[in-house]
C-alpha cells in the first residue's frame, strides 16, 4: 500500500483557513473572469438553450466536486489530485503526470486571464499591454508569497467584489424587466430544434466557468479540520456558482437580443448598460475578476509543485517553506515566471476549451482513483468513516469526463 511521505523537516504550511475563508477562496476560483466573458461565447455555441449549457455543465462538475470532498476528506494534502492517483494505482510516474497537468492547466489559464485583465485595464489606464501585464503578475506573486492568509484574504475580498457584479447585474435585470418570472421560464423551455452539436459546445465553455473548486484540494495543508470543512466548502461553492451562472445566463437572454449577445467582448457589462447602467462599473469589476483568478491559481500552482515535491517526485528545492512567510516562495516565484513568461510571448488560441479538455482528463483520473479505493475498502473489509459517497457518484463522474473528453476530441478531430 503506497503511504504519503513523512513531513519534512523545517517550517510547515501553516493552519488557518475556516469554512468561510476556504469557501470564499473556492467561490474565488470558480466565479472568475470566466462568467464575464463567457456567457456570450456560450450564446453563440447553444442559442437559446444556453443556460441549459450552465446547467449541464454544473451536473458535470457537481459529479466530479463529489468525488473531490470525498478524496481531500481521506487525504488532506497539497498536491491532491497527483496524491489520489497515486496512492489508489500506486504508480508514482502516473501522480507525477496528473501533478504536473493540474499546474500547466492553472499556469495556461491565469497566463490568458491575466491578458484579458490588462485588456480590461487599458480601458482605463493608457499604458502598454506588457507594462500593465508585468505589473500585475509581479504584484500578484508577491502576494501570493507573502502569506496564506494574506492571499486568501485578498481573494476574498475581490470574491465579494466578483458577486456584487453578478447580483447587481442580476439585480438591475429584474428592476428593469417586467413579468420577469414569465420570460425566464419562456427562455427556459424554448421553441425550436434542440442543437445537439452547439449545446455540447456550449456546455465544454460553460465547463469551463466552473472550473476551480478543485483547486480548494490543494491548500489542505493550510486548513482547519480538512475533512469536515473541504467536503462543506466544495458543496456551497458549487452550489453559489450554479445559481448565480444560472441566473445571469437567463437574465442576458432575457434583456439583450441573442445575437448582441453572441458577438459581445463584455457581455455581462452590455447586459448591465441595457438596462441603464453604466457599463464601466462592470469593466473594473471583470478586471478585478481576472486579478483574482490569477491570484488564484498563483496558490494553487505553487502548492502542487510544493506537494509534488514533498511526494519525492519534483526537487526537494520546491518543497521548501519560508520561515518568515510560511508558504513555498520558491514554488510561487516558479509559478510566477511561468505565468509572466507566457502571457508575454505566447498567443494562447481556445484556451477555454483546451483547460476545459486538460482538467476533463484530470476528473477522470481522479474518479477512477475514487472508485479503486473504494474497491479497496471493500476487498479489505473497511469501512472510511468520513466524508463517503455512493459507489456510482464516482463511476457516474468518471463516465462522464470521460465522454465529453472523447467528444471534445472528436469535435476537434472533425475540425
């Protein structure tokens, strides 16, 4: 039975994250810059049916998220998903791969955000791309060094942000619309053929704004009582993400005609203008919302290569701890280079599908990992007494990656 690695020696991450903090810092990562930009991409893919895309999507990634409070619950450690895979088929090389593509996801993903962030910025500030997009990657890695608690904080308080943009939309939408509650079930059940090829299209972007709860997984080290509060704030993270998408997708719909929507750069501040806001207000927000996606994933990445490390499968450089900040600053300068580096020299085509594709094969392994432990338990006679799902949570979750990756592939096969 493969067995996690001692603790080293030296400093250790430290404890401080609650329910609440972790739940604001999964609510975070999960409503990004994503849900800004992305709606009117999901329009354009699904139609009319493109909340039925967010909630496809949500069940998606509500399968899977399942499988995660369960695996963080029985392994409480940085690096999560590379420790699952490698504890359950006790292959080492096979941790290492799905390690490694967690951090080139996040890395990929906040190199885009944070070029999408320095777009929003110059609608503000006139300054040049690279000028804005150094600033903002250095002073976001310095953040993410200085302190766990300093960064989730951060983020928390640019997640509250992020939802007052979605409520005030939400909120603007139903003081502007009359019989609302008419027109929302109208775009609920829509007339018409039902795009099965655009609604799957629709469904791996919207994936895509759910991506991050699973990042919660990897700063179990830095958290009060792991495996109650991991499962508790996966769950509420899930659920804030798909009322809040679900409601600002039918909202759009409702407000803006869809092919406005479908070619809008800032649907979400389109959406708000239509009803007699000032779009600008959502231009700082969506900017703010790329900072905190970046951020996000800034912790994310470095605890991973931190993991990997303390695993004995990257060098042990990487799994070193600040004594004065208590985080793996080494780790993050790592993550941070690499972000820097790409968002300046890299034009990154589709990278909301290629995430979406790269974190589908993540969730597959993970729920396969799930269901051979569970095999496990039962060919020994025990039972885990925390956190446990039903057998077929897991094999539903796997069952499902698994087929909107091979579909994904497929699509881009077919061209």
């Amino acid at each position: 039975m493969i067995t996690t690695p001692p603790k080293p020696d030296g400093p250790t991450l430290k404890r401080t994250l609650g329910p609440v903090m972790l739940t604001l810092y999964g609510v975070g990562t999960t409503i990004g810059a994503g849900i800004y930009v992305l709606i009117g991409e999901v329009a354009a893919s699904a139609g009319v049916w493109a909340p039925h895309a967010f909630l496809l999507a949500s069940v998606v990634a509500g399968l899977t998220a399942l499988s995660f409070a369960e695996l963080a619950a029985r392994y409480p450690k940085s690096a999560g998903e590379a420790l699952y895979v490698r504890t359950a088929f006790g292959r080492p090389a096979l941790g290492l791969v799905v390690g490694l593509a967690v951090v080139s996801a996040g890395i990929i993903s906040a190199a885009a955000v944070v070029v999408g962030g320095a777009g929003y910025l110059r609608t503000l500030v006139d300054l040049p791309a690279w000028l804005l997009i150094t600033v903002l990657v250095m002073s976001l890695g310095g953040i993410a060094a200085w302190g766990i608690r300093e960064s989730v904080a951060a983020a928390a308080a640019l997640t509250l942000i992020e939802i007052g943009g979605l409520a005030l939309v939400i909120g603007a939408g139903v003081d502007h619309t009359p019989e609302l509650a008419t027109k929302a079930l109208a775009t609920l059940l829509p007339s018409g053929p039902l795009p099965v090829v655009g609604l799957f299209a629709g469904t791996i972007l919207a994936f895509y704004a759910f991506i991050g709860f699973e990042d919660m997984v990897n700063v179990a080290e830095e958290v009060h009582r792991p495996g109650r509060t991991i499962p508790i704030a996966i769950v509420t993270t899930l659920i804030v993400a798909s009322v809040l998408y679900l409601g600002a997708a039918i909202l759009a719909l409702v407000i803006v005609p869809l092919d406005d929507l479908a070619g809008a750069p800032a649907p979400l501040a389109l959406v708000y203008e239509r009803t007699g806001g000032d779009p600008r207000v959502l231009g700082v927000i969506g900017a703010l919302a790329t900072v905190n996606g970046v951020l996000v994933q800034m912790v994310m990445g470095a605890r991973v290569l931190f993991g990997l490390a303390n695993q004995d499968a990257l060098p042990a450089v990487l799994g070193r701890v600040s004594p004065v900040t208590r985080t793996p600053v080494l780790a993050t300068a790592l993550v941070t280079s690499l972000i820097l580096a790409l968002a300046l020299f890299l034009p990154i085509a589709e990278l909301a599908r290629l995430t979406s594709a790269i974190t589908l094969a993540i969730f597959a392994a993970c729920n396969l990992a799930l269901m051979r432990l569970h095999a496990r338990d039962r060919a020994a006679g025990e039972v885990w007494r925390g956190f446990r799902l039903p057998r077929f949570v897991p094999i539903l979750g796997a069952l499902v990656s698994l087929g909107m990756l091979a579909l994904e592939v497929a699509r881009r096969v077919g061209g």
